[in-house]
C-alpha cells in the first residue's frame, strides 16, 4: 500500500522521463506504422514526447498507477495510458477509445 512518505519520495522528473521513454518504446512504432495521416511525416521519438500531455495521475487500491495524457492528436482523439507501479515503474501503455 502507498504511504504518504512513500509518495512524497518519488522523484517527479524521473517518473516523467520513465513515462514518456515508455510511452516511445510501445506506441511510437503503432503510430508511425499504423495511426499517420497521408500529409504527416513519421515522428521522431522527440516529437512524440513533446505532444504527450500528461492530464491526471490515477493512484488505485491495488497499488497500480495511470498516468492519462491528452492524445496531442497523436491517435485520431484517443487518449494514451501508461499504467504501472511505484516498485516496477511503467508496465504497460494502451490508447483506449
């Protein structure tokens, strides 16, 4: 279970570059390969980092956490997740409809 010293200990820089090299590791490719507009150029792992918009951090009872970001019309509307946890950091991402 979180504690509010566990919390308070994580290094909010860190989570956010762990959260976006993930969110480029597992959605890059599927964007690039699958979700590009006929006028829109490949991206580059920068590019994508820099239309993610982190919007809400959800802490659930069973010590998981969602990081939600706006979709930077990165997926046609759709949001991105990267789900994880404070001992394994991000585990895995999905863009939900």
């Amino acid at each position: 279970m979180y504690t509010k010293s566990s919390i308070q200990r994580v290094d909010q820089g860190a989570w956010k570059r762990k959260v976006d090299d993930f969110a480029v590791e597992k959605l890059l490719s599927f964007k690039n390969e699958d979700w590009l507009r006929e006028d829109e150029v490949e991206l580059t792992p920068e590019d994508f980092k820099d239309r993610l918009e982190l919007t809400s951090i959800i802490f659930t009872g069973n010590e998981s956490l969602a990081f939600s970001h706006d979709h930077g019309d990165l997926f046609s509307g759709h949001s991105i997740q990267i789900i994880g946890n404070l001992k394994d950091g991000p585990t895995d991402a999905d863009v939900p409809c």
